[in-house]
C-alpha cells in the first residue's frame, strides 16, 4: 500500500469539531427544544383564546340582531333582558360546576 491509498486518521481539528458538534446536538435536544416547544405552545393558545373571543362576540352580536329584528323589533329592553337572563343562567351552571383548588386534578 502506498501513502495516497492508505486510510489517514482523523487530525486532532475533525475530532474536536466533531465532538463540539455532538455536545451542541445534546445541548439543542435537552435544553432548547423543550423551550421552544413551550413558547409555541403558549403561542399556539394565546392565538385560539382570541380565536375563541372573536367567535363568542361574534355569536352575542349575532343573537342580539336577531332577537332585536326578528323577534322583538322596537321593544330592545326585551332583547336585551333575554340576553341577560342567558347569561346569567350560564354563569350559573358554570358557578355550579366549580371544584375547589384542592379537589381539581
């Protein structure tokens, strides 16, 4: 064999740099990418609670119309004591259906 067909070792730089990159692999999968897995999570849910926001809103304006052109057109007071009364019965049920902090799992 001569000396351009022999297999040469790896120089002292390859295997250093080699080494860098495998602790910085252990570094990305350890530590940051369960913090960017958190961050997009948070975003993730600040982005469907306002979803969830704008589509409540979305159906209280749309029943308010309804009942003050269809069902009670020229008596809002009415409409506006039957949205009320929704509301409070569905604050209510949820009240209802509370645990204390101690019991929640």
């Amino acid at each position: 064999m001569t000396e351009a067909n022999r297999p040469h070792d790896q120089d002292f730089v390859d295997k250093a740099l080699h080494q860098f990159d495998h602790v910085l692999d252990i570094v990305h999968d350890k530590v940051l990418r369960p913090i960017l897995l958190a961050g997009r999570a948070i975003a993730f849910g600040f982005i469907i609670l306002l979803a969830i926001s704008v589509g409540v809103a979305a159906l209280l304006i749309g029943l308010i119309r309804l009942l003050d052109v269809y069902c009670f057109a020229g008596h809002e007071y009415i409409t506006y004591g039957s949205v009320g009364f929704i509301s409070i019965v569905a604050g209510m049920i949820m009240w209802r259906k509370r645990r204390p902090v101690n019991l929640r799992k």
